[in-house]
C-alpha cells in the first residue's frame, strides 16, 4: 500500500503500524479508493490542493482496514476495485456503523447503476470521466451536509463577487456571465487568489484526467474569461506569469 502523507508517499509495511500515524492529520481527512493510478494522482492531488488530508488506498480490503484504523471525514470509492469492489466495500462499511459519507466512482451511467450505489449506503454517485471542479463541489455539498459547516457561499476579491450557490458573478455591481468551465476557472483563481497557479494545476482542476498537458487549451480559457472579467475596467485582475502560470490579484488597493 501507498499512503499519501504530507508531501510524501509512504510505502505502509507493515500496514497497520503505519496507518496508525493516519490518524487526525490535518483538519478534513478524506479517503480515495481506487486502483488505477493517473485517476487516483488526479484526485489525490487536486483534493490536496484545496487543503484536505488525503489517504489513497489501492482496492477494497486495504480501504476497509484503513476505515478500521482511521476517523475519515469523506470518502471517494471506486466502484470496480480489486479483492473488494466498492459496492461491498461499502455494504461493509456500513453494516459495521461507520457513518464516513461516500462518493462513489463508475463509468457506469444507467440509473440502475446508481440507484444500487445509492442503496447501498452511498451518500453521492459519480460518473466517469468527471472534471475536478465537479467532484470538488460534490465534496464540499457533502461536508457540509455532514458537518453543517458554515464554509462561505461567496467568494469575494475587491469588487469582485463569485456567489457559489447561484452562480452568479459580477464586478463593481456589473454581471458577467460564464459558462461552466469559465466559472470553474474564476472559482479556482479566487480560492487561490494571490497564488501563482501553473496550467497543469488548472488543466487538472477544470477538465477530466484524460487530457493532455501540453495542450494550448488553458490559455483559450484564460483568454475568455479575462475578456469577461477585465475589460472595460482599469486594473487587470487576472496575471499571466510568462513560463510559469496565471494569478488574480484584487482590482483596488487593501
């Protein structure tokens, strides 16, 4: 088993030794489940990004031991897991009265298929492939559900508003309308605000795990929305830092 642990994987062994250091590092602790390795790193990665402990576990029997040993706050299963496939997985889970709240992963998109996920003690169901700002805003709805967290609904920098609820955007009282992955991107630029984001942190937050990096994709999105977001105003919110990423900095003086 690999664990992700701060900025370093631990190779676990023996396991259970090991998973004992899991236990309530960091402030929200969540479990990801799942076998194949780019989506896990996709996942993995991104929830580490937005401030969140992270565990990874390779198939079902490593994940219920870790359930076993850790208080997990959320957990991201894949359904199609070796030794235990997620269902069963959380059957157990549940018939053992762990109340962690669930996210569950398939490529399979019938409505049977996510009924039976949901019947089987899911919390949420999930369909492959998926953009990280998806399954990040899942994360989020579950958490508060689940902790009746009082996490803002809007974000704000200068006079610019971003309310995450309606998805309504506007700068000094104007409205700007966004598609989806623009609004996606100007979330992820105001949680980071200050922050130099590097294109792949964006290309793996916005789109799904099946892209390729080197893609001139991130700067057509950055194109649009800084023509929504900047023009016809004075200061420039969003920076390009030539070689390294994007910014967005606040349109008026602290």
């Amino acid at each position: 088993m690999h664990t992700l642990l701060g900025d370093e994987i631990v190779a676990s062994e023996p396991r259970l030794n090991r998973m004992r250091t899991l236990v309530m590092i960091g402030d929200m602790r969540i479990l990801v489940v799942e076998d194949d390795k780019k989506i896990a790193s996709f996942i993995v990665n991104g929830l580490r990004q937005q401030g969140y402990a992270v565990d990874h576990a390779m198939d079902g029997e490593e994940a219920l031991l870790m359930v076993r040993i850790a208080p997990y706050d959320a957990a991201v299963i894949d359904v199609m897991l070796p030794k235990l496939d997620g269902l069963q997985l959380l059957k157990t889970i549940r018939a053992e009265k762990f109340n962690v709240p669930v996210i569950l992963l398939s490529a399979k998109a019938t409505v049977e298929d996510r009924v039976r996920g949901l019947q089987a003690g899911g919390d949420d169901y999930l369909t492959k492939p998926f953009a990280f700002a998806e399954l990040q805003a899942r994360v989020h709805a579950l958490l508060r559900r689940t902790t009746q967290s009082t996490e803002p609904t809007r974000l704000v920098l200068g006079e610019l508003i971003l309310d995450l609820l309606t998805r309504e955007v506007s700068r000094a009282g104007r409205r700007i309308d966004l598609q989806a992955r623009e609004f996606g991107l100007l979330e992820y630029l105001m949680r980071n605000a200050g922050r130099v984001v590097t294109k792949t942190m964006v290309l793996e937050h916005i789109w799904d795990y099946r892209f390729d990096p080197q893609t001139n994709i991130v700067d057509v999105l950055v194109h649009r929305l800084r023509t929504k977001v900047d023009k016809g105003f004075g200061v420039k919110m969003i920076q390009t830092h030539r070689g390294v990423g994007y910014s967005l900095r606040a349109d008026s003086p602290p």
